[in-house]
C-alpha cells in the first residue's frame, strides 16, 4: 500500500484513457480517504479534506462517490477484500494444518502491525457507517469463518485435532481474533500486534485439540 504523494490538482496522465484516468481518481481519492479518516476521524473528516489530500476536485469526487459515507463503505470493502486476498495466499502457500493457521495469524496481525490507517477504517471508523456496516462485517467475518473451518476440518482428518470444527465454536474465535485485533487499533499500539500470533494460534489448536 503505497505512501507515494497524490499529484498536484488535476495533473493527470493525458497519454491515459478515459477509463484509466478514471480508476487513477478513485485510487487518488481512497488513499486520501485512508488517511484522513485514520487521522480526523469520520466525525471530523470532510470532502474537501479527502480532495485536499488526493489533489482532485470536488466534482471529480462526486463523480465516483455519494458522499463521505459512500467512500467510507467502498474504502471498507476494498481493503477487506485485498486483507483477505492476502491472508488467504498466505494460507495456501503452508501445507500442514497448523502451519497454515500460523500464516493466516501471522498475515492477519501483520496488516494490523504494518498498516496502521487501514486496520483504523476496517476495524474502527466503518462502524460511523451504521447499520450497513453491520451487514458487511457478517460478510468479511462469514469468509475468515470459513477458511478457518476448512482449516480445522482438514486438521481433524489428519489426526491432527481430535474434535471436528463446528460453527459456532469457529465463529467465537474468528470474533475473538477481531476483538484482540480492535483493542490494538484502538490503543494505537499496532506495532506490537505480532504479540497476538502466539496465544492466538494456541487458542484454536487447544479448542479443537
């Protein structure tokens, strides 16, 4: 995720196409967006701020987005789909079951400890967004839910676990796993969030040993 400085006002690529100028706004306008709602707050963040801070002007904001709540549920969307994506291959790239529970531990706490002003809009400014967020946090959690399961069960026929996942138990610990990842966006103690792979991993391989 890059930290490069946004353009001046305007200055856009004029060898790029229609399409092309248009994706580079909105990348412009969700890097802003990132920072200034890490920094300011929903509360306090404005438009013009985020068009400030991405060098667009207003009307180019309105042209991909409603409003600041518009921006901040599509901001939420995309950097939990890239967080998943990315916890995900780290998942796949280990072979024995605890090795991949390790990775997605390691890979979810990382991008709390590495990406201080995503982790504040995933886990922290999106609930200004109301109940929608709601609906897309059952969403994000439903595929961490899943790939945990999928996990363990595949522990269990190994003989690795003793107990086959159930829901309800594998919901608990994906919603502890966030809880744990909240208090440390919530303290702004990121950096220390690679402190919570070790206890994380031994909570879920003791439920199910």
């Amino acid at each position: 995720m890059s930290t490069a400085r946004a353009p001046g006002r305007g200055k856009y690529d004029r060898q790029a196409s229609p399409e092309e100028r248009q994706k580079q706004q909105r990348r412009l306008i969700f890097r802003a967006a990132t920072s200034v709602f890490a920094k300011k707050g929903f509360a306090g963040a404005t438009v013009d701020q985020i068009c400030a801070e991405a060098g667009v002007s207003r009307r180019t904001f309105y042209e991909h987005f409603d409003d600041l709540r518009d921006v901040l549920l599509q901001l939420h969307d995309r950097i939990a789909n890239a967080s998943f994506r990315a916890i995900e291959s780290m998942v796949q790239g280990q072979h024995h079951p605890n090795d991949q529970l390790r990775a997605g531990v390691q890979a979810f706490m990382g991008l709390i400890a590495n990406f201080g002003d995503q982790s504040r809009v995933l886990f922290r400014e999106v609930r200004a967004a109301g109940p929608e967020h709601e609906v897309k946090r059952e969403v994000i959690l439903g595929r961490f839910v899943a790939l945990l399961f999928a996990g363990v069960a595949r522990a269990n026929v190994m003989g690795i676990a003793t107990k086959p996942p159930d829901e309800l138990r594998i919901f608990a610990l994906v919603a502890a796993m966030e809880a744990v990842a909240m208090r440390y966006v919530d303290r702004n103690d990121g950096p220390r969030a690679m402190d919570a792979v070790e206890p994380l991993v031994d909570m879920v391989i003791r439920a199910f040993a």
